[in-house]
C-alpha cells in the first residue's frame, strides 16, 4: 500500500467512525450496526435510499472531500464538477449517483468501508482511478452434475457444490432468495458455475458525449483462453463428458466486493426449470477435457443438431420422447451427408455407427443391432405411437445402448484427427486404429455396449 492510499485509509478511517446511516425504515444507526447488518446479508436492513441517508461527521467529511478532490478532478466534469461515475452504469440510479458531487462520491467510499473495511475501499479505488476495470463474476446454478470440492481447472474458472445451509450461500445468491420461498431446499447442494468478467471503467473521463444514449457496458471474459465460452456451451460440453444431461437453471452476476459501494443493490436473474437428471460427479480433470472438448466442438456445428438431439433425449422424459430425440441425433451424427433414398437409412446408419465405434467383428454386429432397433422403436412410434417392444426393461436398455453409441460417434468424429468420409469408414479404412483423444479418456457408461466401445 503506497503513501497515498495509506492517507486516503485514515481519511476514510475517521469519517467511518462518526458516520450514521438511514435506512428505508428511517432506522437510523452507526457503522458497527452497518457492518452487522452487511455481514448478515441482511439486505433489506443496510440498502439505503440515496446519499442523503448517509451522514458524516462535517470536519471529517471535509478532511475526506479534500483527499479526494486532486485524485477525482481528471474524472470530474469541468462544468459542474460531477463524478464521472462508472458504478452507475453497473445498476442504475438506484445504486448509485450517476454524476455524484465530491462530497456524495465520499459518501459512497465511506458507506461501502463501513460494510467491508477502510483498506479495502481505499485498495479497491486506487486501482480505478488507474484504471483497472472492476471485476464481476458471472454465475449460474446447474442441474445434472455435483463436485466434491470447489474445482479451479483454469483462471478465471470456478465450479463448486453449494453447502446445505442457505446463511452460506454466496450473498449474491442469498438475497435473491426469499426467506419464505418453499423451494429453498432446491438451491441447497447443487452445483455452482463461476466465470470471472471484467467490465468498466468504475470511473470515467468526462469525454463521453453527452448526447449519446447510456450504454450499459458488456462484461468481457477475463481469461482470454475462455473467450468463446458460456455457460450454455460449457454445460453441453460437461454433458458429453460426463454421460448426463446437465444444464444451467438459474444465471446472475455477482460483484463481489463492489456490492459494498451500492447504495440499494438490485439482482436479476434469469431462469429455467430446476428439476433434471440426477447429479454425476465430475473432477477438475474432466473439466479440463470439458473445456478442449468445448473447443473441438466449435469447429464441428454440422454436430450442433445431433448434440442438441442427443441432450434432449438425456432429459427425463416418457421412453417414446426419447427415441425420437435419439433417432434425430443419431440421424444427424451418422447421416450428416444424406442423400440416399429413406429407405436405406436404417441400414446405413447402423452400418456407419458399427464400423465408426466397433474395433472387432463382434462388436460391429452389436452396435449394428443397437442402432437397428433403436431406429425401428423409433419408426414405430412416429407411426404408431408406441415403439412395439417386447417389455420395458429391453427397450430402456435399448435407449441407454444407443444413447452411449451417439455420444461415442461424436466424440469419435470431434476428436479424429483425420476428417470422417463415410465410404472410407464403411470400407474399413483405420480399423482397429485408436485416435490420439485425450478427450475422450471417460467413462462411456456403465453398460455391456459402453465397455466394449473402441476409445
């Protein structure tokens, strides 16, 4: 900590001691109770309605404004002498002054050193006014995978399983949940995606044309090797790794510590269905594979439909949904180049999948039958809305075999060094050849189908 930041801690040391605070409920009270109510998460109790709820000690008050005044001046209006505030283009008016005066930006540092300490403010603001961008982390609750631990597989990248205790949950989280809310217990134990954004300036120069519409600014991905992804196309990515439908349901973002500096702090999120398939377990390795996976598949979108497919018959769905989905996938993994006649598609797509996965006789003669009965249980059901089979338990086994044989074509096709031509495969070309995929170093499944397949 320099001399300069060092001053501007005791400045704002002093005026945080003497400082009172008003809140919605005209509860007025001192910066220990702040720092309580801030440490609770109790959002309702610490929002406040603007600056004039923050009252300061005058001497202080001044002591502070004299500190900040040469560092603010570049980001001051020469006009009016307002702080070009970038905070404001984070929430809006309602967390913070859009162009505050010196002695209201005061107010801002002294409320949020209230909540998370004078050091903190002042090490937080001497990086803006050098222009480091404040840092936000994009989060989403996912369905359909589980960690052990908190996973960090690369910067910038975070994945964990929330505790049982809501008190725990990240309070970005936590005050988005009403404490009434029956589906409490849904958050507790699920998965939790973080991905570290950079956006600002948390304070700009006053330049900006004034008649130009505000323009909230767009959060860029901090780690430029994660540039490409989101949250969707790493879900899609875990999905194929992990043998599971995974899939995020909740999304926000969480400011960390900048939350302190907001005066009444609003949360959005948007929302999906809570309910999936069961959590499987992943581990920071396969993460790693989902993130080289995830940049595999982003030279492959002629999969893009036989993955989106293939997700949708992982959902919990009735068998006869299934098979539809998976037909379609299976389809448009395996048949990508189409232009033979409809009724040489169900040889020719049990053909392709058996020489593209099976490395010996016998396993070519059970994928091909796989994939057969599978297409025909999905015929019979687009025609006669019931698949014909002999009971359940053959037709779920029959579902999950070739589930497992849609997944292996992809990761096959993705990870395969040399481009797939369909008349070569057939013609048994690299056969008995195992591809260099690291990818693809997973379990397939648990089945008799799932072991035998040539990885």
């Amino acid at each position: 900590m320099g001399m300069e930041t060092e001053r501007l801690t005791e400045c704002i040391r002093r005026a945080v001691q003497h400082a009172q605070f008003s809140n919605f409920y005209r509860n007025r009270f001192d910066s220990h109770v702040m720092r309580e109510l801030y440490a609770r998460k109790m959002k309702r109790e610490y929002s406040l309605s603007n600056t004039d709820a923050i009252i300061l000690h005058k001497r202080a008050s001044a002591e502070l404004v004299s500190e900040l005044l040469p560092k603010l001046t570049p980001y001051s209006s020469p006009e009016s002498g307002a702080v070009c505030n970038g905070l404001y283009d984070l929430m809006g008016s309602l967390t913070s002054p859009r162009l505050p005066s010196v002695e209201d930006y005061a107010k801002i540092l002294v409320v949020a050193a209230a909540r998370i300490g004078p050091e903190r403010v002042a090490n937080l603001f001497a990086g803006w006014l050098e222009g480091v961008p404040v840092r936000v982390w994009l989060c989403a609750l996912l369905k359909g995978v589980r960690t052990d631990r908190s996973l960090r597989p690369v910067d910038g990248c975070r994945l964990e399983t929330l505790p049982g205790n809501g008190d725990e949950f990240p309070r970005s989280l936590y005050v988005q949940i009403d404490e009434h809310d029956i589906r409490n217990e849904q958050y507790a134990h699920r998965a939790m995606l973080c991905l570290k954004h950079a956006v600002g300036p948390a304070l700009y120069l006053p330049n900006r044309e004034r008649n130009t519409p505000l323009q909230r600014p767009r959060p860029t991905i901090l780690n430029p090797d994660l540039s490409s992804v989101s949250v969707a196309s790493l879900c899609r990515a875990m999905s194929i790794e992990i043998n599971n439908y995974v899939d995020w349901f909740m999304q926000w973002w969480d400011y960390g510590d900048v939350d302190a500096f907001f005066l009444n702090a609003g949360f959005s999120s948007g929302r999906k269905e809570t309910q999936g398939a069961s959590p499987k377990l992943i581990s920071v390795e396969q993460v790693l594979r989902c993130l080289e996976l995830h940049g595999l598949l982003e030279k492959y979108t002629r999969l893009d439909l036989g993955i989106a497919r293939w997700l949708r018959s992982k959902h919990p769905l009735a068998e006869v949904e299934q098979l539809v989905e998976l037909r379609i996938a299976l389809e448009s993994v395996l048949l990508s180049d189409d232009k033979g006649s409809v009724g040489e598609k169900r040889y020719r797509m049990a053909t392709r999948g058996a020489w593209l996965l099976g490395k010996t006789f016998k396993q070519r003669q059970e994928y091909f039958r796989t994939l057969r009965k599978a297409y025909d249980f999905a015929s019979s059901v687009l025609h006669a809305g019931n698949p014909k089979a002999k009971n359940k338990e053959d037709l779920v086994k029959v579902i999950g075999d070739a589930q497992n044989l849609c997944r292996a074509a992809i990761l096959r096709i993705v990870t395969d060094a040399e481009k797939t031509v369909w008349p070569d495969i057939v013609m048994g070309k690299g056969f008995g050849r195992v591809p260099d995929d690291s990818v693809r170093d997973s379990a397939l499944g648990g089945g008799k189908i799932a072991r035998g397949i040539d990885r």
